[in-house]
C-alpha cells in the first residue's frame, strides 16, 4: 500500500541571482513499511526531497500525499502537530538537545505526545537496551561520543512509535560499530513496528541494508530499484 | 510545564556568566529603585506625618470661609452635635481643638510676630507629644497661667524659662488682646518654622486673651487609618452642614507640602524611568543573544514536533527566570538594608540640613518598608523584563526552520 505519493515535484530557490533547480519533476510512490535510501551525488536534492516529505520545505509545483493527505494544505501550526504524531528526524549531527540528559532526549517526543510516564520509561528502556547504552541514562549528550549521540537522536525518533522515519545522512560521520547498532535498530523497528524508513545517504552499508534505492541526479530520479533483500 | 520550567531553567545556565551579569543587572537595578523609592517614601511619609502631628491633623474641621479668611472672628462653638458626629465615626481617633490667632509678642525691645495656639495640653499632648519636645522648663498643665514658647522665638526674644512675655493684639469682634504670661517652658520641633512662629497657651487662656469664650477655630482629627482618610472627609461632610462647616484633608490644608511631594515625586520617577531602559536594553540584550545562538537548536526542535508556541512559553520562562532571580535578590539586600535605616534614619548635614529645615522639614530621610514599594518596583521590572522578551518572541513566531537547520 503506498503511503506516501510525490506527484510531480519540482523545488526551485530563488534567494540567489542564478534560480537553483534542486528537485525536478519527481514522482514517487512509497510503500507502507519500506526501507529505502535515496542517494546520488551532493546536491542532486535528497536532503530536499527528504525535508518536503517531512513537511519542513514546501514543492514550489506539485503534490505530496501522505496517507492521501496532501501535506503543502496544511498550516504551520498543523504541519508540526502532523510530524509530532507520524514522522521521527534523524539528522546528520544529531541535535540532541543539550540541557537535557540522554533519558528526557528520548523522552522528549513522547512528552510532547503527552504520553504516560510508564509508558516513556518502558520505552526509553527498551531503546537503550536495543542501543546498549543503559549505563548512559543521565548523561548531558556533551559527555558522549558521536556515535553514542547518533544512537540517542535515532531512539529519540523512534520512542514515539512513528509511522515514518526520515533520516538525512544518518550514518555520514559514524564508525563501523556504530552503524552497524543503528541500521540493526532501524531494521528491528521496520519490522516489528513496521515504521517506514526513508534514508538520504552516501554510505554504501545503508545501501547494503536498504530494499529499495532511489538514485536522484540533478534533482530528477535516474534510478529506482528493488535491491531483492 | 514542567518539561518547559524544567528546560528553561537549564537553558539559562549554558552560559553561566551571561545569565549572571544579566541577574546582576537586575538585581542592582532593583536595590536601586527600591532604596530609592523606600527612602523618597520614607521621607514624604515623615514629612507628612510632622505636617499632621504638629499642625493640622489629617483632617481638620472649621466653621465655614475660616480656610480662606483665617480670623479669629470665622471661629465657632463647639457643640454636643460635633462631639456625637465625631464620637459616631468609627475612623476618628482623636479630635483636638484649637483657637489659634496673629499677635505681637515682645519682650523687653525687642517684639514678633507669633501665632497663639490656645490648646488642651492632655489632648495636643496625645496629638503630637509636644511635652517630649520641651528642650527647658516643663510641659503645659491645664488652667496654669503659663506659655510655650518655639525656641526660635526664645532666642529671638531672649526668653528664658519664667521669664514674662507680653502678648498683643486683636481678640474676637476687635477686641483688644492684651496679657503677659510667664514662660514655662520652651519646645523645638523639627519644622524650624513652628519654632520661630508659634506660642502655645492652654485653651482656657487663648479664650480669656482672645474674649472668645467657648469659641475654637478648629478641630484636628488623627484617624485609625490614614488610608481611609478620604472616605472619613466625605462621612463628616454628609453628617455635618455644608452651610455652616468645612472638612478639610490635610492635603488641601498644606498644599505647599503636598506640591513639594509631588514635584520631589516626579524627580523620582524620572530616574526611575532611567534606570528601567538602562535594564530593558540588558535583558533585551541576553535574550536576543539566547534567542538567535539557539537558532538551529529550536529548528530542529519544531522539526521534531514542537510548536512555535510552545517554544514562545520556553523563552517567555527564560525571561521570568532572570527577572525573578534579580528582583528576589535585590529585594532580599534590601530589606535588611532599609529596616536599618528605618530604625536609624539617614542624618542631613550641612547645607543639606539648612536647606530641610528652611523648607520646615526635619533633616533626617527615614527609609520605608512600606510593602506597596517592593511590589511595585518587582512588578515594573518583571513588566521590563517581559517586554524587553517580545522582539525574542517574535523572532520565535516567524523564524524559517530550513535556514535555521542549514547552520
């Protein structure tokens, strides 16, 4: 069942002189459950095309359904209610919140959710358990490495059981260890909770695990394909 | 609220020494006005109170036109209807009447003119506790065939106790008023004019100098309440007859003091409106800086789900923070501060002291711990600090989340 339709987009800046063309004429259709990574060279319009998805960045032409719903109708104010309820980030540097403690940043959705408090603990819990970062429960993001930091802003996405995830280069400054715990973590929720994972990235180890790759060039897809995992 | 309180507290001290200098600002901004302000206060309150005490209570009674034409001859009796409209007022305190009338007062060459006040000495006592500020002699007793005398006078007219000083002038109708009375005792008083311009003797000899027997010129009421002082003006008007009497507050009786407050008031406020922008512009200051440093921060937390509103409360908590730790401190240095000067009141010296007393004021400035000041100054500066918040709000309102996120 496909839950997310781009139909026809195109997104033009025009802050600079010279108009920059970043995504042209794009349509896609993305199924429920789906573990795809968008690649291409830099500026070939994945970070783009990933935040018109997540509501961040409106198509100068063309729609964006999700679950039908077109997305560019809604307001601000509902377009941040919309990826509170359906959509975890993941960003390249990670932008844990630093006040808070590696527990509140995971929890910090859910209480934005108002969930109930057992409901986050056990949560948080679990997403540090699957991490293997227990021990870092009341650690500032400060005093952790920025694999531990990558893993915390991953189960911060995650804890609030989002329909899709939208990881922009997720993995870009990461060892080996690292993403190799994050991509099993990601897998894990795919298909227990059949969260759908869309993933910008240059890393060849996401593209091993993805079941579908995007290829974009000059903002245009070039290349879709089932990878047969 | 309390992940927003819980945050925001935090968010305050990532640059410890930002927030605090800001916090200092505040603080010092804060003992500034309430110091300020407590001992203006302080000092009017003084002022007001030896306006009252020694000459005209805070609310005086007269026979009709006595306020515009003060003659002996605008005097009026006493009666049982003025006692039970007095008695029935629960906020009068104490009613003392007076005869008070111009004469010549001399004593070997030299002669001045002094105002008699014709007093009960229990009553005026009670009122103002003159006897404590006899300096020679002793206090008056009722019927005894002696005066009081401001040592300005005193010395102006080389008196000593039990020497004779005669008194001259116009009684009742255009009497002549003639007596001589030994001294019995001489007062200072803080307002240096009532020592140059007053005599006191005791009511029943006032009368038999004027030749106005049973007549009284005013009454001066204290009130348990000060602050219903209005009120008991309107109360006595109703019950009094607007025809044959006038009830005065203190205000309109001693308007030169009261426009002396005002004008010294606005003085105040002026400085104190300084002292605001001078904080505005240093919370205005760290909040821009928290606000657009955060930038990328509160992109990626509106990404993930918050609202802009939301984010708004988390600043708006930031700004309550700063301003009620700056204004808890600065109140806390000040009362003890202020209670000491209440207690032991800031001594004028000098030309200052001279310039106090030819005002006719005492040259002291006792602090106040009226809590209306503190209130007032935490209240202004928390409005300061608030709207010093609003371009930082506005930024939150209206910010672009991709740009942001891109630093």
């Amino acid at each position: 069942m496909t839950v997310i339709e781009l139909d026809d987009i195109y997104k033009t800046y025009t802050e600079s002189v010279v108009p920059v063309h970043a995504v042209n004429g794009v349509s896609v259709g993305i199924d429920k459950g789906e573990f795809t990574a968008i690649v291409g060279p830099s500026g070939c319009g994945k970070t783009t095309l990933l935040n018109m998805i997540g509501g961040l960045d409106a198509p100068t032409k063309g729609k964006i359904r999700i679950e039908g719903e077109d997305i560019s109708r809604l307001s601000d104010k509902q377009l941040v209610d919309f990826r509170l309820h359906n959509i975890g980030f993941v960003f390249q540097a990670y932008n844990l919140i630093p006040v808070l403690t590696v527990r509140e940043n995971i929890r910090f959705i859910m209480e934005l959710e108002h969930r109930d408090s057992k409901e986050m603990q056990q949560r948080v819990e679990y997403l540090l358990e699957k991490l293997d970062m227990k021990d870092k429960l009341n650690v500032r993001p400060k005093y952790l490495s920025g694999g531990q930091q990558q893993r915390v802003a991953v189960a911060r996405a995650l804890a609030s059981h989002p329909k899709f995830v939208l990881a922009d280069e997720p993995t870009a400054n990461l060892d080996s260890h690292a993403t190799e715990v994050l991509l099993e973590l990601m897998a894990t929720m795919n298909k227990e909770e059949e969260m759908t994972f869309i993933f910008s990235t240059h890393d060849q180890r996401v593209m091993d695990k993805a079941r579908r790759i995007i290829t974009l060039e000059d903002g245009k897809v070039v290349g879709d394909a089932k990878t047969g995992i | 609220m309390r992940q927003y309180l819980k945050l925001s507290w935090r968010n305050l001290w990532r640059n410890k020494r930002r927030t605090l200098i800001t916090v200092a600002s505040v603080f010092l901004a804060v003992l500034l006005a309430v110091c300020m302000r407590s001992l203006q206060k302080g000092t009017y309150a003084n002022m007001t109170s030896n306006a009252v005490r020694f000459s005209t209570g805070y609310i005086q009674i007269h026979a009709k036109g006595y306020q515009d034409n003060r003659s002996i001859n605008n005097s009026f009796e006493k009666g049982e209807m003025l006692d039970s409209v007095l008695t029935a007022n629960s906020n009068v305190s104490l009613s003392v009447p007076r005869l008070e009338s111009f004469v010549l007062a001399s004593s070997g060459n030299h002669t001045k003119g002094v105002q008699v006040t014709g007093i009960i000495p229990e009553l005026e006592n009670k009122m103002n506790n003159i006897s404590g500020r006899v300096t020679d002699g002793h206090y008056l007793t009722d019927g005894y065939d002696g005066l009081l005398v401001g040592d300005g006078i005193a010395n102006y007219l080389g008196l000593r106790v039990g020497d004779t000083m005669v008194l001259l002038g116009q009684g009742y109708h255009g009497i002549t008023a003639a007596a001589q009375f030994p001294v019995t005792g001489i007062f200072h008083f803080p307002d240096g004019r009532m020592n140059n311009a007053l005599v006191y003797l005791s009511l029943h000899n006032a009368r038999n100098l004027f030749a106005a027997p049973d007549l009284t010129t005013s009454m001066s009421l204290l009130l348990h309440d000060p602050a219903r002082q209005q009120a008991t003006v309107e109360q006595l008007r109703q019950a009094l007859d607007s025809n044959q009497w006038e009830v005065l507050n203190w205000q309109t009786l001693n308007k030169e003091l009261t426009q002396e407050i005002a004008g010294d008031n606005a003085g105040g406020i002026i400085m104190l409106f300084i002292l605001y922008v001078v904080i505005a512009f240093g919370v205005f200051g760290t909040m821009l800086m928290m606000t657009m440093e955060r930038s990328k921060e509160f992109a990626v937390m509106i990404a993930i789900g918050m609202r802009r509103s939301q984010l708004a409360i988390l600043l708006f908590f930031e700004t309550v923070f700063i301003g009620l730790l700056g204004i808890s401190s600065g109140v806390a240095v000040a009362l003890p501060v202020l209670l000491y000067f209440k207690i032991n009141p800031v001594k004028i010296t000098g030309t200052a002291a001279e310039m106090f007393i030819q005002f006719g004021l005492e040259p002291i400035m006792p602090a106040s711990l009226d809590p209306y000041i503190f209130v007032n100054q935490g209240i202004t500066v928390f409005l300061i600090s608030f709207a010093a918040s609003i371009y930082p709000l506005m930024y939150i309102g209206r910010f672009k989340i991709l740009g942001a996120l891109k630093k």
